[in-house]
C-alpha cells in the first residue's frame, strides 16, 4: 500500500504538517511551501492566502490597491466594486473597499457605490 498525496509514511499514512504537501502517491516525505505561501486543505499544493495572489515565480504578493482576495488559493485578487477603493495593497476582504468620496452603498444589490444626489451630506459638505 502506497499513501495517497498529502500523506506520508512507511508503516501508517499521516496528513502531511500545515504548510508542507505532497502532490503524488507514495512514501516520500512531505515539502514545505515556499515562504510566503500556505498549504492548502488537502496538503496537496501551496497556494496564496488572503490579501495575496500568486506573483509569477512561485510565490505571492499582497492584492495591489483596489482589489481583495478572501480564500486561500491560486486565484488572482478581484476588483472592488464600482467606485470603491482600498487604503492599502493587501486587502483581505471586500467590505475594506470603501466607497469613493461622492459615493455611497445602502445595501446595494451590485454591491457598487452610487452617485450622491445633489444636497446630500458627505464628509461634512454638502455636494
């Protein structure tokens, strides 16, 4: 008997530690994952956390401004909603994307912010 990807062992198959895989069948042991990335559930593969996306040479770097990422995997960060934007480059989630002065969100279905209407109050002025 062989242990299957994400185990290793000779006389029992154990789960491959957190952050360390095993992407084939066998008895070999376990990798850990380059600095900067995690295993993913099933220690078959190393992938980006959240507020990161893969960098192209095997590692991962945090979302640029205006995106989000909230998983653990290879998927490039997404774009915040319409007129929203983030404070800082690795955004974890997507309500951080805030909206744009002169917008705003009231549970919008989209999600995105909409235009103010005229002699709507905003940060202490009104449009």
């Amino acid at each position: 008997c062989q242990c299957g990807p994400g185990y290793t062992g000779t006389a029992s198959c154990d789960l491959c530690a957190e952050n360390t895989i095993k992407p084939t069948s066998g008895s070999d042991a376990c990798t850990p994952c380059a600095a900067g990335t995690v295993s993913n559930a099933g220690r078959t593969a190393c992938v980006c956390g959240y507020g990161q996306e893969p960098d192209g040479a095997g590692g991962c770097e945090p979302c640029p401004l205006n995106h989000y990422k909230s998983a653990y995997s290879d998927d490039a960060c997404l774009e915040c909603h319409l007129n929203s934007a983030t404070d800082s480059t690795g955004t974890d989630a997507d309500y951080l994307c805030k909206c744009a002065p002169g917008f705003y969100n009231e549970d919008s279905p989209t999600n995105d912010c909409e235009p103010c209407g005229t002699g709507i109050k905003t940060s202490g002025r009104y449009l």
